[in-house]
C-alpha cells in the first residue's frame, strides 16, 4: 500500500509541474519599448513649447462710428452720415407788446411782465396768448408755448381771406375784408402780425372804437375764426 501511495503521489506532483509550465508558456511577456520611442517621448515632454513673437491680431472691427459717438437728438442713414431733419414747418413768431405789471399785497408790491404774442405757420394756422411771469423772457417763452397749442385754422381763398367779416372783442371792433393780388396787408401792427402768422398777402383792414393791442388781436382772432369756406364749381 505505501508504494501505491507514493507512486500516486509522484503522479500528482507531476501532473501539477505539467499544469505550471503549460501556464507560463501560455500567458504572453510583456512588451519591452524600444528605446528610440522612449527617448522621443521624452524629448516631447522636456522640449518648451515656441511661441511667435508676432502679437495675435483681431478680427477687423465694422467700420462706422460707434452709438456712443453720435450726438444725441440726430438721426444718421446706414453709411453714417447725418440726416437733413427738419423740425416741422418754421413758426412765425412775434412779440406785440411786453408790458410790466405790480399786484399789490398786504406785504407789500410783486413786479412781473406779461407778453402778448402771436404765432403762426405762414399757411394758414394762427394762434395768441397773453402769459406773465416774472421775467420778460419766461414770459415771452410761455406765450409762445401756449399759443402754438391754441391755434384755429384760417380758410384762405388764393392770397386772401374768403369774404368780408368784422370782429368783435369788447370794445374793440375790426373790419377785414378781401383785397386783389398786389394790395399787400393794409393793417396796424396787431393786426399786421396776426396777418402774417396766418399766411394773408392782401387785405384790407380798419379798426374802429378801442386801439387797445390786446382787444385788437382778440377781435381779429375772433373775426378770422368766423370765416367760411368758399365751394369752387368744377367745370366739367
């Protein structure tokens, strides 16, 4: 039985040395790197990087000025050139009369100024107002203001107005009547200067009772904002 034994035993021992030896011939050895690829690895991670000595240029801006540059209250077409803008059709403005006026207190006298002016756009729109303050060119800038706010449209005929008509504003009274091309504007200074705000060539005008300026433009206003229109025939 003891040889059996030892005999099984030196099977086993050579079956495992057998087993050992078919595993290392099996598993592959590792691959040694030639030593040109290490060396050039190398020489990759040790050498500095170049850098150019010319400076990185930008992408060329668009030409035109910038927003911020414009002044401001201006419009500029696509190639940035300023537009031609007009502000509106010029007013006529004039200053008939600036007067200083005192209110009497209990604490005593407050000075101030009123202005009478009229304003108007040449064509056929007119308007006035009587504003104070209390300086002559606040005064004159609020007239100027309100009047341009309050204006009555004129029926024109050609140069002239449409018929004869008389205003009224208390004590004052003005005749206005039509007149042919090349009479011009026969009137006084108030009425002259609404005449001329409302675009009227040829008239003839005559102011009875009060001269005061600022019945005057009252009643012409008045007179003039009573006008009608003229129906012209079409001849076929």
């Amino acid at each position: 039985m003891n040889k059996e034994n030892e005999e099984q035993l030196n099977e086993n021992e050579e079956t495992k040395e057998e087993v050992k030896a078919t595993e290392t011939t099996d598993t592959p050895e590792p691959q040694e790197t030639p030593a040109e690829e290490t060396a050039v690895a190398e020489a990759s991670d040790e050498a500095p990087v170049e850098v150019s000595a010319e400076p990185a240029t930008e992408a060329p801006k668009a030409e035109g000025k910038k927003r911020s540059e414009r002044p401001k209250g201006k419009k500029f077409n696509k190639n940035g050139s300023e537009e031609d803008k007009a502000d509106g059709p010029e007013m006529i403005e004039k200053v008939i009369s600036v007067k200083r006026i005192t209110k009497v207190t209990k604490g005593g006298k407050k000075l101030s100024f009123s202005a009478l002016v009229v304003v108007g756009d040449g064509k056929n729109k007119v308007g006035y107002s009587l504003s104070k303050a209390a300086e002559v060119a606040t005064a004159i800038r609020k007239a100027m203001n309100v009047a341009k706010r309050n204006m009555i449209t004129v029926p024109l005929r050609g140069t002239t107005i449409t018929h004869e008509v008389i205003g009224r504003c208390s004590g004052s009274r003005v005749l206005l009547k039509p007149a042919s091309d090349g009479t011009g504007v026969i009137a006084s200074g108030p009425v002259r200067a609404v005449c001329d705000g409302a675009g009227i060539h040829n008239i003839l005008t005559k102011c009875h009772r009060s001269n005061n300026p600022i019945n005057v433009v009252k009643a012409t206003i008045e007179g003039l904002g009573r006008l009608k229109t003229v129906a012209v025939k079409v001849e076929e």
